[in-house]
C-alpha cells in the first residue's frame, strides 16, 4: 500500500497551500478531496437539483463522472469529462458543498473514489475525513487548525485574489456556518482522527507549518531511514 498523508481540518486553516507544498516536496499526488464535493455541489446546482431531496441526489450521482489529475502546483478537477477547477471555487459553491456533504449517499461514492487514488501512488490529501474514515490506515495524520479571525482573514484575502471580493464579516459568518455544520453532522464529522498530531498554525506560515509536517514524515518508521523520536507527535 502507498504512504498516505492526510491533513484534516476546517475550512481556510491553509491545508491546501500545506498539502500542495508537501505533496511537491515529498514528489507525491495531491488529493484535494474537497474539490470532489465541491464538484457534485456544482453539479446539483446545474442540474437545479435540491440537497433535500434524497432520490434527485441519488439520481444526480448516478450519472456524474469525477476524477483528479495535474500536479500539486497545477491540480484540476474534472466533472463529467469537463474541468471544472475554476468553477467550484465560488461562494455559492462552497456552501452547497457543505450542504451535500453531509448526505450518506455523496460521501459514499467520493469515500470510494479516493481510497481508489491510492492505487496511483503515495499521496498527500486534504479534507474533513481522510484520517478518520478515507484513509484510517495513513501513515501520517495531521489536524490542521487555525483561529476563526485568521481563518477568515485568509480566506478573503484568498477570495479578493480571485476577484470575488466578500466583506470580512461576511466570509466570517460563512466559516463559522460551515465548520458547524461539517463539525455536526452524523456522517463522518470534521474531528481529529486517532493519532493525529494537531497543529494550530493560527501564528505559524506555511514553511512553518510544512516543517512540522515533514518532520512527522520522516520520523515514521515506514519512511527509508526513518524511525528517529519526533518530539512532541502525538499518538
Ligand atoms: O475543503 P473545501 O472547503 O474545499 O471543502 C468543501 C466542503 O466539502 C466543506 O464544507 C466540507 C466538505 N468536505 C467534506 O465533508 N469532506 C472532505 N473530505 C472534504 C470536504
């Protein structure tokens, strides 16, 4: 079986800047997983299918082809033989990823999709769920966290760089109704996975937060040569 990373955590903590930086450094796959919901959500919203509506889902799902490809500097999403990496990155998209990522049936299908991927080769990936239920078996664990104010900081920032400018506050209410809801619900909640080690990167940049990371990493003893303590890993 391939070495898996995972890097958990709620929404603009900065685990896709993390994950994509390892993923390059380590020379292996990026999996941003939560592309895939944010994919199915785009999906239900052209095909003005609602979330409540359990057979429209089902239906929905039925006939949706996704996959990932790229590198970690340049990952692409595609929908249904389209690359859609550009169009999941909205707003409106966002919250309607929440809102079907808590439904049994779309976690179903992407869970197989990306335990699937690990047949390509070693990867890094990203999500709520890939140490505690994708992938319980990963070599490496990680909780990505970060205080809410500098969550949505970034997030804006993030969101004005793709010419979506969004009132701070706004993008902060938006957070904090998402986490609950990705937090809260039965199916796969947002949590640290047994043996997780939890970084609060809240006052740490990415180079920080990639150091800590490679450190777990090599001191594991699958990885060749390594074995050695690392101090403070948890579990
Ligand atoms: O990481 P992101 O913001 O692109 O994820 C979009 C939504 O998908 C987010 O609200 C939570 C959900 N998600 C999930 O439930 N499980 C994952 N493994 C990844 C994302």
């Amino acid at each position: 079986m391939s070495f898996v990373v995972t890097i958990d955590g709620p929404s603009a903590a900065g685990k896709s800047t993390a994950a994509r930086t390892l993923a390059s450094r380590l020379g292996f796959l990026y999996v941003d997983t939560g592309a895939l919901y944010r994919a199915v959500a785009l999906k239900m919203q052209w095909s003005g299918a609602s979330p409540d509506d359990p057979a429209a889902v089902e239906r929905c799902l039925a006939g949706t082809a996704l996959d990932l490809s790229g590198s970690p500097e340049q990952p692409h999403v595609w929908l249904d033989g389209a690359d859609v990496s550009g169009e999941i990155r909205t707003p409106a998209v966002s919250e309607m990823s929440s809102r079907i990522a808590a439904l049994p049936a779309v976690r179903r299908k992407l869970v197989e999709i990306q335990r699937a991927l690990r047949a390509r080769g070693p990867l890094v990936a990203e999500g709520r769920d890939l140490g505690t239920v994708v992938f319980p078996d990963a070599e490496v664990k990680i909780f990505l966290d970060a205080d809410l104010a500098t969550r949505a900081r970034r997030r804006a920032r993030e969101l004005e760089q793709r010419g979506i400018p969004v009132p701070l506050e706004q993008v902060s209410e938006e957070l904090e109704r998402r986490d609950r809801r990705d937090r809260s619900r039965a199916d796969s909640p947002l949590r640290p996975a047994d043996g997780a080690v939890v970084v609060d990167c809240s006052t740490m940049d990415v180079d920080g937060v990639v150091a800590e990371v490679l450190r777990v990493v090599r001191a594991h003893h699958a990885w060749p040569g390594g074995g050695a303590p690392a101090a403070g890993r948890g579990g």
